[in-house]
C-alpha cells in the first residue's frame, strides 16, 4: 500500500486556501497539472470527490 505523499495534502490545502489550482500552483511552485494531478491522487486514495 502506497502511503499518500504531504504533497498531495499540500496541493489540497493551498487549493482551499486560494480558491483555485492556478494560484495554489503559484504559492507551492508547481505547474496547474501537477497540482490537478495531485488533488487527483488524493481523491482517488480517500475514494472521495475533494473539489
């Protein structure tokens, strides 16, 4: 079993901070798809729709 990276945790929390993945992916230094990629991993681990 895979255990769930802080960086899917991070790309969750800056999106609810910042109300969107392009300025979550400018506050963590990442690209729109990276953080889009990792919200998606997350929701699939937890098996819940985040956003």
């Amino acid at each position: 079993m895979r255990r769930t990276g802080l960086t899917e945790f991070d790309a969750v929390l800056a999106v609810s901070r910042r109300g969107s993945f392009r300025a979550a992916a400018r506050e963590l230094g990442m690209s729109t798809s990276a953080i889009s990629a990792a919200v998606a991993a997350l929701e699939q681990r937890l098996a819940v729709r985040l956003f």
